[in-house]
C-alpha cells in the first residue's frame, strides 16, 4: 500500500490567508474612477505583491480566489463597492480574473529568488503584463475596442501607478517576507 502524504495549511497560514483576503476585502473597493475608462484605480494590485511577500505563490493565489469568491456572491468588495456576478462580467471583470495570474507569477518569483529583489520587481512587472493582456483583451471585446484602443483605455493611465506601486513593494515587501517566514 502506497503511503501518501498531504501537506495541510497550518492554523497560522490558514488566518493570515483570511486576513489577506480581509485586507484586499477592505482596500480593493475605495477605488477612484477616471473619466477616460470603465477601470477605477484601486489598490488591489499592491495588495498581491504584499500578499506575494507574505504568502508566497500558493497562498497568494488561495487568498485571491477566496476575495473574488466573495465578491461574485454579492459581497460588495470591487471596486466601488460592488460586487455580484454582473462586476465579474463587466469591463473590469479581465483585470479581476488577471489578477490571479498576478498573484501566482509575482508569488513565484519572490519564492524562487528570495534574496533578489530586482527578480521580485521582475515577477511583479511579468505579473501585471499577463493582467494587462488578460484585462485589455477582456475590455476590447466588451466595449467592441481595438486592441490598441482597449490599451489606451484600461493600460496607459495606470502604468505610473502601477509603477509606484511595485517600488513601494519592493521597499516594504523584503521586511514583510522577513517578518512573516515563520507562517510558511
């Protein structure tokens, strides 16, 4: 008989991937709208990277899920305060659903490369670029936009932000990875 075994999350890894997802549940919605596009600017974004620093890949990813589970139940935690399987598929619904790429790909790269965190800045770049594509093609079709214009709409207004964002968690992620390696 084959002896298998199973690794369990530990009561610790179980309540801080809760209070991740508390965190994204409470940050995601105060989003600010721009006149020029259906896609707020929210904070969900750095709240992965932060999560990719203290979960790591697989948590990072659990944690996502669990926040957009909620939201497509009607829990009112998108951006706006919204929430319901309509926000899902929405314009912004590519940009949610990329996001869980975000979370896997900058996940890995802080796993992979610990101690580099100009490979974390990578992973976090690579990350939002597959969440770009993902929302930009979802945005395009929806709104019957080029390519190019689903760009102009729902990428290049949010590059310096998104830009600030990853320098910010590159800064404090190290010291958050430090500080939470007993959870893993």
């Amino acid at each position: 008989m084959e002896k298998t075994t199973a690794k369990h999350m530990s009561t610790a890894q179980m309540t801080v991937t809760a209070l991740m997802t508390a965190i994204t549940c409470i940050l995601a919605p105060m989003a600010l709208p721009i006149p020029i596009s259906p896609v707020p600017i929210s904070l969900t974004n750095l709240v992965i990277f932060f999560m990719a620093y203290i979960l790591g890949m697989k948590l990072s990813v659990a944690s996502y899920v669990l926040y957009l589970l909620l939201g497509t139940v009607g829990l009112p935690v998108f951006s706006g305060f919204t929430g319901g399987v309509g926000k899902l598929l929405g314009p912004t619904g590519g940009y949610l659903i990329g996001f869980i790429f975000l979370a896997a790909i900058a996940g890995f790269f802080v796993e992979k490369f610990p101690a580099k965190i100009y490979m974390h800045v990578v992973g976090m770049i690579i990350g939002m670029a597959v969440c770009y594509a993902f929302g930009t093609v979802w945005l395009a079709k929806l709104l019957s936009l080029s390519f190019k214009e689903g760009l102009m709409m729902g990428v290049i207004p949010y590059l310096p932000g998104d830009a600030a964002k990853i320098i910010i968690a590159a800064i404090v992620g190290p010291k958050l990875y430090g500080a939470t390696q007993k959870i893993r």
